[in-house]
C-alpha cells in the first residue's frame, strides 16, 4: 500500500502526514509556535494541515532544515 501525502478527495495532507509532521517538528513549545508563524507567513497555512503537499514532502526529507528556516526567520537577531 502507497502512503499518500494527501486525501484525492480534500485536497490536503493526510491526518497520516499530519501527524509525521507533528512528530518530526513538535516537541518544544517556543519551537512549535515558531514553525506555526512561519507557515502562516510563508505559505498562508493556519496549521500543518493546509501546508501545501510540495512543502509538507521537503519537510519530511529534512526536518531540521525547516525548523532552522523558521527559527532564522522568527529570531533573526540569534544565531541558531
């Protein structure tokens, strides 16, 4: 069986993917608030669930690539 990233019938990322997500990217509060931001900003999403599947795919490749996209974004000022 394929895991698909996204429901054919909604559109958007699967509570499957949603939750891999959640699990690669949670964790720390202040991180997930940041990421939360970052979408927001970025991509016009109000939660992991309407992050566009292109994006949600380079997620899942490399997790810690996002988060520090998003820390850089969200706290300039500090080195990460």
């Amino acid at each position: 069986m394929k895991d698909e990233l996204s429901n054919p019938t909604t559109g958007r990322l699967t509570v499957q993917t949603v939750e891999r997500l959640h699990r690669l990217l949670g964790g720390d509060v202040r991180v997930e608030e940041m990421i939360l931001r970052f979408i927001a900003d970025h991509y016009g999403a109000a939660g992991l669930l309407y992050l566009p599947i292109n994006v949600a795919k380079e997620i899942l490749k490399r997790p810690a690539d996002f988060i520090q996209a998003a820390k850089n974004y969200c706290e300039p000022e500090l080195k990460f």
